[in-house]
C-alpha cells in the first residue's frame, strides 16, 4: 500500500534545510562577515602546533613585561640625580649632571674659589653613592703634585684632582 503525496504548508517545517533568502534593501551582511573571520582564525590557531600555541602567547606577555620594566626604569632618576636630591643639592650649579644622568661634577670649594660645595656638601653626596671608605680615603689624601686620581666601586668609576686654592675636583660616571 502507498501512501499519496500530500501536500504540505510552506510555513510548516519539512525536516529539510531551508534555503537562504536574499537579504532585504538595507540589511548588512557584516556580522556574518565578522562571524566568519573570528572562525578563520580561531582555525588558523587551532592549526598551530601546540608549542607555538604557547610560546607565542608567552613572548608577547615577555616583550610586554620588559616594556613596562623599561618604562619604570627610566622614570626613576639615576643614583646621582637621587643622591644630590637627598643632600639638597639639585639647584647647585657647583654639582651638574651630564651625560643624561650619566656622570656626575662636583666642584669643591678652595681657599681662592668660594662659589663652590662646601667638604660637607661633598662628602654628603659620596656617602649617598655608597662610595667605599678606602676611596674617600684616596680623595681626602690626594695633593695637588699627585695630579688626576681615579678608582671605581660597584658600577661607578671617580676621578679626581686637588689643589688648595681650586679644591676637589670631582667627576662620577657610571660603568
């Protein structure tokens, strides 16, 4: 026995897949656009061996890092910016910052100069740098025939001259 066609409403599901209407004047297509780029390279990733799944995730977190190291880094004034901070010394045109914080002048006062740092002032900003005790030893020794003196310390290079009427003259760079 066989069953006769009968025929159905349009609007009635038939278990068949319906087949795609235009879309209508003014209607965009671009969230199906955007639905099939997320699926590109959600398989472009799913693709990827498993090691660069993760390393490459893990080298943008690296790089990020030391950007942001980088940028705290420099936003911190350097040792000797620090030290003539703390011995209130910033505005001294006798103790200069060169070199983009990189070295360090200090001009002592002598018995002919005035205008100059005063030994307090001075040995202020060496014991703020840490400097070691046999090197302002080396510094509070030197005579004017001893001509430029130097030492180095940790990561900073002195060197200096004497004379009684000129003073410690002093410069600091780092290594």
């Amino acid at each position: 026995m066989t069953i006769p066609d009968v025929p159905t409403n349009p609007e009635e599901p038939t278990g068949e897949p319906a087949a795609p209407e235009a879309p209508s004047a003014g209607a965009t297509t671009e969230p199906a656009a955007e639905a099939k780029e997320v699926g590109s390279f959600k398989a472009l990733i799913t693709r990827l061996p498993l090691w660069a799944r993760i390393a490459i995730p893990a080298a943008v977190v690296v790089v990020i890092a030391v950007i942001v190291l980088l940028a705290i880094l420099a936003a911190q004034p350097s040792k000797f910016t620090a030290s003539l901070d703390s011995c209130g010394l910033e505005s001294n045109s006798a103790a200069r910052i060169g070199d983009a914080g990189q070295s360090l002048i200090l001009d002592m006062e002598g018995e002919e100069d005035w205008e100059k740092l005063t030994y307090n002032e001075v040995f202020c900003v060496l014991d703020e740098l840490e400097v070691p005790d046999s090197v302002t030893a080396q510094m509070g020794e030197t005579r004017s025939l001893d001509g430029r003196q130097t030492a180095e310390w940790d990561d900073i290079k002195a060197s200096w001259s004497y004379h009684p009427d000129d003073g410690l003259d002093l410069i600091l760079s780092f290594n």
